[in-house]
C-alpha cells in the first residue's frame, strides 16, 4: 500500500489525525524543551563559576601565598596550591569545566599579612550546550565564563605577651642607728637587704662626728627587701670661723718700677681649716682672680704718665669676711 493511501485510509479516521498532528509538533517540542534545558544549565553555571571564584577567594585570604599558577592540583603539592585545590574542588560534578590554568590570583598591594592588603581571583570555566539551536544565539555551542572575587587578606592584629607577674614583696626592716658609725649601720643595711643611697653630710652639735644622724625611711620603717635608703651622717659640731683675718705679702720687679712690673704675692691669712674660705685677689687693674695661691700678676703702662694700681684681698669664711689690702702698685711707662 502506497503512503498516499495510507493517508486517505487515516484521513477520515479522528485516531489517525491526532498521530499526524502530534508527529509533526514532537520535534518541534523537543527542541524548544532541550532549548529550556540548556538555559537552565546556562544558569547553573553561571552560578558554579561564582561559587568558584568566592570559594577560592576565600581559601587565598586564609594562605594567598598558596598558589601555584597553572598547576593541577595533587597530593603531593595541596599545602603549597590550596587556592587551585579548592577551585577544582568546587567546580568537580558540575556542568562546568575549570582546569588549574583558568584560576589567576592577585594581591594588592602585596600578598603579605599586613592590615588593608587584599587578594583577588578570577575564575574562568568552559561550558557546552546540548543542542545546536542555542549555539545560534551564543556563537556557538561551547560557552566561556568568568567570575572574580576579591577579599580582604586575614590579618591577626599583633598579641602583646603579658608581662610576667612581679615577684612576691618581701617585707624587711629599716634599721636602727642611734649611736651607730656609718660603717655599722652600713653592715645592717646589708644584712636586711636594703640598699644604701644618697649620703649627705651635716653639722650636729648633738651627735659625734661620723655617728648616723637620721635616714630616708626612717629606722623602723617596714619597706619591701630592695629599697633605697638614704642617710645622713654627722661632721659634729660646725667649727668657729670667725678668727679668719686676712693677710699677705707681695713682692714686685723691677725695682724702678717700670712697664712691665710683675708683683708676686704670698697669702699670710689667719683662718680656720674646717670652714669653707674663699681667697678674692683685686689687683686694680680690672682683673679679680680667686684661690690662696697665686702666680706671678704683670702691670704694663703703655701711656706717658706713671698708672698706680690698688692690689687688695678679700677673705670669706663660712658666714665672716675680712679684707686687707689697699697696697699701691707704681708702674712707670
């Protein structure tokens, strides 16, 4: 039987009717449902390569210095290429392809842990269509992808170390000095652990001299093993200086007296060696020197007429001062 009169026989049936109609809408339906699906595999990946990009972006905040550009990923090197690891990782079972070459990473300013750097990846995949109808629209049946994501390196802020807990304190005991010398007292500062500080030295007509005076803790005192302790100790009683009388001698060259004249002086005061003197030579010329002893002093008279010069000694000691002097100093030009 001929098709054309297998056609007429299923014309006028309704059954064979509806076989013709569906036989000619079946392909169209299927392309347009393998069309659906590729869409939604479209979307799929889209998302996959996202998902890649972030996960592995994540993995390179935690260890950026982790990468190996373009080296697959095996057991031997996954510390050293944890970025590429956890890219594949995440793109395995997918409907996308990403090989290690796909994964770039960048640092800016650099990969170091410093506060404010960060890393960026950028992820590409390969992705093929089902049917050849949706390569009209995408230029052809296999799709390229690509997804970056950048975070913030991690960077631990810096833990300072508890500095260690002080020793315990221990307590310990000034000690008395009452009628002591300087030496034994120094020698039960010693034996408390203390330390001895400042000593200052004072005029006391009530305590000898060399006995303590007072301290700083005063004797008694509960201070902890360590601590510094000055002290005072006595001159005994401060000596007389009012007997200072002032005196000297003074010798000149040439006996002509003329320019220069050198004048040597030799000091003849009566004073006290205990109290504090100080010596003040006036030599009228406008020059003041200080000390007991003195070298030789020159006047010169670059003029016409004779100079005459006033030489005198100041002496101070303790709170008194005398001054002898007044002796005429001739030079001759």
């Amino acid at each position: 039987m001929s098709i054309r009169a297998l056609l007429r026989r299923f014309r006028g049936q309704p059954r064979g009717q509806s076989f013709v109609e569906f036989a000619l809408i079946l392909p169209i339906f299927l392309v347009i449902l393998s069309a659906a699906v590729d869409l939604g595999r479209i979307a799929y990946a889209r998302v996959t390569i996202a998902n890649v990009a972030r996960e592995a972006s994540f993995q390179a905040a935690q260890t950026p210095t982790a990468y190996q550009a373009g080296q697959p990923c095996t057991s031997g090197n996954e510390d050293a290429n944890k970025v590429i690891c956890r890219a594949i990782l995440e793109s395995t079972g997918s409907v996308i392809t990403v090989t290690p070459a796909d994964i770039a990473l960048t640092c800016t300013p650099d990969c170091g842990d410093t506060m404010g750097n960060t890393v960026t990846v950028t992820a590409t995949g390969r992705f093929n269509l089902l049917t050849p109808v949706m390569s009209v629209f995408f230029g052809g049946s296999t799709i390229t992808f690509g997804s970056t994501s950048t975070n913030q390196i991690a960077s631990l802020p810096s833990v300072e170390e508890e500095p260690p807990a002080p020793p315990p304190v221990v307590l310990t005991t000034v000690p008395a000095l009452s009628g002591l010398t300087e030496s034994e007292w120094l020698d039960l500062v010693a034996a408390a652990n203390l330390v001895a500080g400042a000593k200052t030295e004072v005029f006391d007509s009530t305590v000898p001299n060399g006995k303590m005076v007072s301290s700083t803790p005063g004797p008694g005192t509960s201070v902890a093993e360590g601590t510094v302790v000055n002290y005072i100790v006595s001159k005994g009683t401060a000596p007389v200086c009012s007997t200072v009388s002032a005196g000297f001698t003074y010798t000149k060259t040439p006996a002509s007296n003329r320019s220069p004249v050198t004048v040597t002086v030799t000091d003849t005061t009566t004073y006290n060696p205990a109290c504090v003197t100080v010596w003040a030579w006036d030599w009228g010329d406008g020059v003041v020197t200080f000390g007991q002893v003195q070298p030789p002093h020159v006047y010169f008279n670059f003029g016409s007429t004779n100079m005459t010069y006033i030489l005198s000694l100041t002496v101070t000691s303790g709170t008194f001062t005398t001054t002898v002097g007044g002796y005429a100093i001739l030079v001759k030009p």
